[in-house]
C-alpha cells in the first residue's frame, strides 16, 4: 500500500493540471475531487475509472482479482468498438471467496492468469487490483512480475483498488501503469513523419472510424490511440509517434505531459465534436506534425480537405436548422463533453439553457464560459427534482444526458437523446455532426409526444 500511496500523491501533483499547481501543498494533497465515503461510489470508482479507460484495448485479457461483482459491475460499460480482436468484450475474474480472503488470493491470481494464457494467448494481460484483495494484502506488483518471468509476456498490474479515490483518479492511474509497464517497451515495425497519438479517445460507438479516414486521406498514421480500437503493441511503440491529441484531459493528461517529457513528443487539446471543433483540430495535428518535420504543403491539404468537409455537412445540416433553430436544450454531462458538444449544438442554431459541469474542470469551465458568453448556466450538481421542473415548465425542449437520467425526461412527457458513453450513435466529426442533429430532429419531431401529453381515455371521461 505505501507504494500505492505514493503513486496517488504523484497523481494529485500533476503539473500538466494549472488548476492543481494553483492550490497550496495542503490542498493539493488532498486530490482533485471529494473522496469517495464507503458505500457512496455513485458515479464510479477508482477500480471502474482504471477498467474503463484501458478495457477498450481490444486484444489484451483483462482480468479483474477480485469478488465477481466487480467484474459485472465494470464489464461493457462503454460502447467501445473494434476493428479486430474481441477479447476485450470477455470478462475474466478471480471471483475471490471467504477462504481467499482468510488465506490470501495470490494462488488463484497466478492460476487464472495460467489458465488465460493457455485458453486464449493473449499479448498481455491486465490485472486489476479491487478493494477486498487489496485490503487482505495481496501484493499484485510483485506477483505480476512473477508471472511475466514464468509465462515469458507482459503481465501488468493495475494497482486502481475502489477505495483510494473516484473514477477520474482510476483513470489517471490506468495511465501511470501504462507509462510504468507498456509504453516504451517495443518498437513499431516502421515510422513516418506523419505519426501521431490520440490520448483520452474511446471509440465509443465507433467514433474513432468517422475521424481516421480523414487522417489517412491527408496522411497522417495514428500510430497509437490510447486507448480505443488499441492493440497493445500498439500502445507499447507509442512513443515513437512525432505529435499527440488530447481528448480528454481530465482523464489522461498524466499520458500527455509525461510522453512529452520523456519522448519529446508535443500534444494539444482538442474535440472531435462539431464542425469548428473538428476543423481546428485538424489543423493542429498538421500544424503540429509540420515542426516535427513533415511537410509543409500538408497545412495547404489539410485547408482543403477542411474546406470540402465543411461545406457538405453544412450542406447535408440545412434543411435541419430551419426545424432546429432556437429549440432550447438542458444538456446533463461533463468533462471534454460540457464544452465540445455546447459549441457543436450551437452550431446548429439550438440554444443551451443548461449544461452540467459536476465532471468539469475549470479549464472546462472557462471554455464553456466563451462559447455561451459569462452568463452561461453551469450546474454543479443538478438534482433529478430540478432536472424534472425544467422540462415540466417548458424551460427546454429537449434533454442529452446519460441513461441514468432518461427516465426523468420521460416522466415529464419531453423529449431524450442519450449523449455519454452507452450511446449507440457516433457524433465525432463532420459526419458525427450531421449525425447528431439527424437524431435530436427525430426525438424532437417524433409523434408520440404529442400522443403522450394527451389525457387519458378514462381521464377525459372524469374531465366531462
């Protein structure tokens, strides 16, 4: 656990974070959110933080020591896509008992890393540690180092238990063990001078493929993306890469600012979401990949490809906005998604009444301050009493949050768009966009409100 300890307070002081280097070194040793109290995990853990953000490596077991509820409470909780292996979409656990908690769970640990290894042979293997097996003692660590001398591959272990914090910190330290046991530890079979990292992207829903053939059309080889549709031989040579993209950096700019330090390997923020976005980001990559040495006609492509792009989404978004304009949206959310998608929708001529800031950081915060101007709605943590009342007084038209908060939305007869991790559209790029307001069209014009709003056969009947 002192080792552990360490590894968080290394994570709290990170210096990628301006917001962190503001505080004093009593605050800063106090992390970046409110700790987790026993029996209150709702919005995630460290464990589920560390599974979720490296589970969409496709090709690598990922193999939870611990009670097999864990296991199922972490499995497939994002709608990560692949384009080759499905080994991640199996679950694997130890399913510890009450014996393995008396003796100690490292024999059953090495037995199920055995049994993978001879079942499916898998380039690696993730362990992650859970707070039962990490509060009887089991030292993880070492026991992975065992097993990487014995069975001759990379056994990683994931020191994430539940308890030392939330979900963001999880996903900080998912990356600290890449950086400690993956990252620079092969070589890809070539370079160019157009290879770049994308940090902190998930595929969800395949978002990743609306955004790589645009990359590919201009060049640009995505050497590693940390870590959707990964392979982990990917990710291991991913520090040859000449530029980097930071998706998300409340998750993973620990991954960002350490390969930048240790590769020299410079990265930026930027979004998929929406056309400006999309475009801006784009540009950066070329802007970037030409001061590492790519050429400079590939800012002059990059414009065109920008300037073709652009016009047929707004082409193929027309006859949308007219039906779009000025319908009012509460969008419940948070992190890169509290800002990227505000400006996307705005684009679209729809007006924000409200977005949720509860996972933002103030960098966040400061983005969404000038896109919707200083009087932005920003709502820390906004109840399901308050969410409701909104849409029953007509406040907005339409509702984007995650399935948790859908059934809200439905109690007060208004329209819902899935907008977070389990969606099952992809909203990245300029496709992504037209996509995006195809769907909020069709949950906004669908029949069955006004079919639901109605009174009752039996209510009218009281009525007369």
């Amino acid at each position: 656990m002192a080792g552990l300890n360490a590894k968080v307070q290394e994570v709290f002081d990170e210096p990628g974070c301006e917001k962190n280097q503001g505080k004093s070194d009593k605050e800063r040793k106090k992390g970046c959110t409110k700790q987790l109290q026993p029996g209150a995990a709702a919005g995630g853990c460290a464990f589920d933080g560390a599974k979720i953000a490296l589970q969409p490596i496709t090709d690598v077991a990922h193999l939870v020591h611990g009670p097999i509820a864990c296991e199922g409470n972490s499995w497939d909780n994002r709608g990560s896509k692949s384009s080759g292996s499905r080994l991640y979409r199996t679950g694997f656990t130890t399913d510890i008992n009450e014996t393995d908690v008396v003796f100690g769970g490292e024999k059953r640990l090495f037995k199920a890393i055995r049994e993978i290894i001879d079942k499916y042979d898998p380039p690696a293997v993730f362990v992650y540690q859970t707070c039962v097996t990490a509060l009887i003692g089991d030292d993880i660590e070492a026991l992975c180092k065992a097993a990487k001398e014995k069975f001759g591959r990379p056994i990683v272990p994931i020191n994430a238990p539940g308890f030392v914090g939330s979900k963001n910190l999880g996903n900080k330290l998912a990356g600290e063990a890449l950086l400690e046991y993956v990252i620079g530890t092969e070589e890809p079979e070539y370079t160019t001078s157009y290879d770049i990292n994308i940090i902190g992207e998930y595929n969800l829903s395949g978002e990743l493929w609306q955004v790589k053939p645009l990359l590919d059309e201009l060049g640009i080889r995505i050497l590693a993306c940390i870590s959707g549709d990964a392979k982990y031989s990917e990710v291991a040579a991913s520090h040859r890469a000449r530029a980097a993209m930071m998706v998300c950096s409340k998750a993973m700019i620990n991954i960002a600012r350490k390969m930048e330090e240790r590769y020299a390997i410079p990265f930026f923020e930027g979004s998929f979401y929406g056309i400006s976005d999309m475009s801006d980001s784009l540009r950066q990559i070329a802007k970037l990949l030409v001061q590492r040495g790519a050429d400079e006609e590939l800012v002059d492509r990059t414009e065109k490809l920008i300037s073709r792009e652009e016009a047929a989404a707004w082409e193929r978004m027309a006859s949308y906005k007219a039906r779009l304009a000025g319908k009012k949206v509460l969008l419940i959310t948070g992190g890169v998604k509290s800002w990227s998608v505000v400006a996307a929708l705005q684009e679209a001529g729809m007006e924000i009444v409200g977005t949720s800031v509860k996972k933002s950081t103030d960098e966040d915060k400061e983005r969404i301050k000038e896109i919707m101007g200083e009087d932005a709605h920003m709502f820390d943590d906004m109840t399901p009493r308050e969410m409701y009342a909104m849409l029953k007084e007509a406040q907005a038209d339409i509702m984007l949050s995650g399935g948790r908060s859908q059934f809200i939305a439905l109690k007060a007869k208004m329209p819902w768009l899935d907008i977070n991790q389990e969606r099952h559209h992809a909203y990245a790029g300029y496709d992504g966009m037209v996509a995006l307001v195809h769907e909020i069209d069709k949950a906004l014009y669908n029949p069955i409100w006004e079919q639901v709003r109605k009174p009752a056969p039996w209510e009218q009947s009281w009525q007369q």
